[in-house]
C-alpha cells in the first residue's frame, strides 16, 4: 500500500512571490507521481507527472517538480505565482503501473493575495 | 486532450431517492473508470474502480449495494446512490484512464450531490 502526504494544508502567498509545495510519499513498491491542481467545483487537472527518467519535471503554467528517491519527496514549485494560480493542489501516487488507482493527498490550498 | 464529462454538475434530491451520475468520455474508449467521493476541503477518496463488462471493484467501506455502479459501454460508466441521505451529500468526480503506455487519468469536472 501507498500513502502520501502533504505537509502543508494552506499556503498563502504573495503574486509574483515564489511558492513550494511539499509532498511526501510512502511506498513499498517503485510509484509513479502526479501532481493536480483543482479549481472551485471543478474536477482535477493534471500540472505535471513523473513517470521515469530525468527527476526534474516541467508542467503546465510553469510549474515543476522534482522527484528525489532518497528523500521520498516530490515538491511542486512555481518561481513566480498569479493571482489564478489561487487553486487547490494534490499530490498522488500510482503503484508499479500508471494506470493503477491513485492516491491522494490531503490536499493543499494555495491563496495567492495581491 | 481526452474530455472526461460529468452529468449532472449539480443535483438535489430529497432523502429516500436515488440520483444517477453520469460520466462519460468523449473521445476515447476508457475500459477503466475511477469513481471518488470529495467532502468539503478534503482529499478524493477512490470509492470503487469500474471496469468494462464487468463488476466493479469496491474500496473497503464503500457500500456497494448502496452505490451502484454500472460501466455498461467503453465511454460511459454511471454511479447511482441509492436511497440518498444528506449524509451521501458530497462531491463526486470520476476519471477514466486513457488508453497508451502512460495510461493518464482524465478527469470529469465533478458531481455535487446535496441531499435535503
């Protein structure tokens, strides 16, 4: 079984300000990430993923990720965050296979203030 | 990209009746589809994995007589929540996996059930 964990539920931030988002997995097999970003009663959004090869991974609207083993991590960051950058983010994983069922994490709000 | 669609975007029924859910992809055959359940300023929670042709497959302490699913043809899978109660109240997404190597998950944009 896998688990995931995000260790910040609120991250407000100013615009323009850089913004990190912390994600922690555990897994007792090799895991593919993802990272989703869902705006107000919408479904979900795919920002970026992680399937194999280089660990540094560009998304959509400029974000990426970095997938370090050792440290089972895999934060989501932005340089240079916007006003509808204002969203909630999830981290998830897939075991062994990337058509397996994911899992979540709790999810972290982003509050981008002007 | 692939279009995952959800009908109803919203509904609300009285306590005792059942609501249908459906979801449906647009553009390609999805074998498999995913149905989770999201409560307020939570995480998705995987309530069961619908597959094609056959029953689908319950997470522990999904009532399946209570959430019936039915994945009749390879672009639509439907959910149904029997005998609704305003505990069954919540958000309801579901994705249907891409077909490919990476198999993606494609998202619909959400069903919000509010039972009165």
């Amino acid at each position: 079984a896998q688990s995931v964990t995000q260790l910040d539920s609120q991250v407000p931030v100013f615009e323009e300000a850089p913004v990190e988002l912390r994600c922690n997995y555990s897994s007792s097999v090799s895991v593919y990430l993802f990272w989703y970003v869902q705006y107000p009663n919408q479904g979900l959004q795919l920002l970026l993923k992680y399937l194999s090869g280089s660990t540094l991974v560009k998304g959509i609207n400029g974000f990426e990720a970095e997938f370090n083993k050792s440290q089972t991590s895999f934060h989501l960051r932005k340089p240079s965050v916007h006003i509808s950058d204002t969203a909630e983010y999830f981290c998830a994983v897939s075991a062994g296979a990337a058509g397996n069922k994911l899992t979540f994490g709790g999810g972290t709000r982003v509050l981008v203030k002007p | 990209g692939a279009v995952v669609s959800q009908h109803p975007s919203r509904v609300i029924c009285k306590s005792g009746t059942s609501v249908k859910i459906e979801c449906r992809s647009l553009d390609f055959q999805a074998t498999t589809m995913f149905w989770y359940r999201q409560f307020p300023k939570q995480s998705l929670m995987l309530m069961a994995t619908s597959n094609e042709g056959s029953k689908a497959t319950y997470e522990q302490g999904v009532e399946k007589d209570k959430f019936l699913i039915n994945h009749a043809s390879l672009t639509l899978s439907t959910l149904t929540v029997t005998s609704a109660h305003p505990e069954d109240s919540s958000f309801y997404i579901c994705s249907a996996l891409g077909q490919g190597a990476t198999g993606e998950l494609f998202f619909g944009e959400g069903s919000r059930l509010t039972v009165l």
